[in-house]
C-alpha cells in the first residue's frame, strides 16, 4: 500500500452542530439514546459524534412528533453532531420483512407487522426532519457472501438511489454522504465508488462490510473503495467497531466508524479494557474487590468494584449495565484520543503494532 490515499490521517470535520475530531468513534443511538446513558453523560465522555437510525426513527416516535419538536437534536436533548443511518442496512438486517423494488424497499414493520414503503425519497425526508448534521445516502447492504450478478445489480440500485438522495431537500447545513458497495468484487466497488463521485457528496461511506465475512475480506472491500474516494472528502467505514480493525482501517485512510460493541457487550455483562475483554459477569469476579481496570479514569472504575457490578448484572439491575456502558464508552473514546495523537506525533505505527499484540489477547 503505497498510495497516499492509504495513509493514517488526522482531521477536523465541521458540522451543523460543532467540529468532530477525525478519526472519530460514534457511540450507536439508534432510536434517539445511546442505551443507559444521558446526554450528559456524553459530554462528559467526550463523545464527538453519535448516530441514530432513520429506518427506527420513523417508526417510532415518526415524522410528526419528532417534527412537531424541532428535530432529533431537541428531542433527545442532545446538541452535538448526529449521523442518521439512512436505513439502508435494514434492507440486510430485515431481510425476512422486506421487498427491494427498483424504487425502494416494502418493509414490514418488525415491531407490529405493518407494512410500509421507504426508498431514497422518503429516507431523505425523514433525514430532514430528523435534522441530523450527516444524512447517509439509501442504499442496498447486500449479505456475505452475494454472487457477482446480484451485487451488480444492488451497486446499479444504490447508485441510482443516491442521484435520487442528492436532488432532494436537505435540513439547513445538513451533510450528506453516498455510500460504497460492491460486496467483494473489486470492479463492482470501483464502479460505485467513481459513480458516487461523479454525483458528488460531502462525504463517503463503505458500506457491505462487517457483514460476516473475514477480517481479511473486510479490510480488502476497504482498500477497494479508498482509492477511488477524493483524499480531501471524509470518508466513514460503517458499522466497524473492533478496536485492531479499527486501526488498520484508520491505516488505510478511514475516518470514522460507529458501531454497537460497545454497549452491546455492557448490557452482556462484558468490559473493554486495554488489552481485551472482562467478562465481569464470570463467578471468578464475586468478591472481587477491583475495579473493572486498574488505573481507569472513568466514574465506574473510580468508584465500584468487579464485586458489585457482577452483583447489579445477576440480580437484572439496571445500574450495572449503565456503568458498564459509562466505561466501554470512556474506553472506546481514550483509545480514539491516543489513536489520533499518535497520527499527530508521527508515532501511529508504534500504536498500530501496539494495538494488535494487546488487544489479541484477553484481560486476566
């Protein structure tokens, strides 16, 4: 990897609601909240940026409620950038409730099993009411593995949806960004990638990744993609989160991922921790009179024990799973700030081969 364009790099995105640090980690609140956690308490982390889902969003609360509020910002009392997925990786996840059409996807509702229509006209509605700083294109996220003649045709709908999203009425200063997919051809990827430029969008995201398939195969659908994106356009890889990933995406010019581990293994009883992960809930930890991690920072590891995390998690209390997520959190969000100084310092491939020889292995 020659190219400059496969090259760490350090960044300041500028929003709507305030600058974001690049590379940057968004913490996923996909219906308006990050799980457990206040506003405030995002602040208090240093959260840059998170993101919520159009597809959810529209379900509940809808269009009129959030509208009637003045947008997502003012209802969930958040006033720092949000990304809103466009919904487009719920014509993956819901595979079993939807119908792609060449004008968009019927979807049935999996909260009540009503049907209803959304395409690249609607989700950039919803987008602007929702008002978020980064709408992302509609798009189809096909599965690992997807034939070749399947993945043309999906890069051929995404490409035409998002000349659909670009011609639509945007929220004031709103961003948005077209989305690369392709599956793991990599002409397919280079087609969408030179397709989504000749459109022209504020950004870009790689999208079909983290889908199954292996870590090799995740990285290379990266490769493929960057090197057709402009290097002054921010460029997000969607839905990666594990940390080593994380690294050698950011080493392949990636500048901001979202991604549900983080909270996801806080309401399992799991905590991140410089090199690996706790299960906080294992009997080993019953009277364990330590912190979560030695030397941590955070509210929870300042002030509660393995102990009694384990205590709140098995007795189904709340609490637990909120400071286990006040820390995977503050985790997540010193590992960016360290990751982004050593880009700063030119020490980034000491953290990268740091990262991969700590983070391989599990915490004791």
């Amino acid at each position: 990897m020659t190219d400059s364009r496969f090259t760490a790099r350090r960044g300041r995105l500028m929003t709507a609601h305030g600058p974001v640090e690049t590379p940057a980690f968004m913490p996923v609140g996909t219906q308006g909240t990050v799980k457990t956690l206040e506003p405030r308490d995002l602040r208090e982390l240093d959260v840059g940026m998170i993101l919520s889902n159009t597809y959810h969003l529209l379900l509940r609360p809808g269009n009129e409620i959030i509208g009637t509020c003045g947008g997502l910002h003012e209802f969930m009392g958040w006033d720092g950038p949000i990304l809103t997925d466009s919904g487009g990786f719920q014509v993956f996840s819901l595979g079993h409730l939807r119908k792609i059409r060449d004008d968009g996807v019927e979807f049935q509702s999996h909260i009540d099993g009503a049907k209803f229509f959304m395409g690249p006209v609607e989700s950039m509605e919803t987008q602007r009411i929702l008002g978020s700083d980064i709408a992302m294109c509609f798009d189809e996220c096909i599965p690992y593995p997807a034939t070749h003649e399947y993945a043309c045709k999906s890069v051929d709908k995404t490409l035409l949806w998002a000349t659909l999203c670009a011609s639509q009425e945007r929220a004031s200063r709103q961003l948005l960004f077209g989305i690369v997919q392709g599956g793991v051809y990599e002409k397919l990827r280079e087609k969408c990638a030179r397709g989504l430029v000749e459109i022209g969008f504020d950004g870009y995201g790689i999208g079909g990744v983290s889908v199954g398939e292996p870590e090799d195969v995740l990285l290379k659908g990266v490769e493929d993609s960057v090197i057709y994106l402009p290097e002054k356009s921010p460029r997000y890889l969607m839905g990666v989160g594990d940390r080593v990933q994380i690294v050698e995406a950011v080493a392949r010019g990636i500048d901001m991922f979202d991604c549900v581990i983080p909270t996801r293994h806080a309401r399992n009883g799991s905590a991140f921790t410089g090199t690996g992960t706790l299960q906080v809930k294992a009997g080993r930890y019953k009277s364990d009179m330590r912190p979560v991690e030695e030397g941590c920072q955070c509210y929870c590891c300042r002030n509660f024990t393995r102990a009694y995390i384990r205590h709140l998690l098995n007795a189904g209390e709340i609490l637990g799973v909120r400071l286990l997520t006040l820390h995977n959190i503050h985790v997540y969000m010193n590992f960016m700030e360290r990751l982004r100084e050593s880009i700063e310092n030119n020490t980034f491939e000491d953290f990268r081969n740091r990262t991969k020889t700590e983070l391989r292995t599990s915490a004791a």
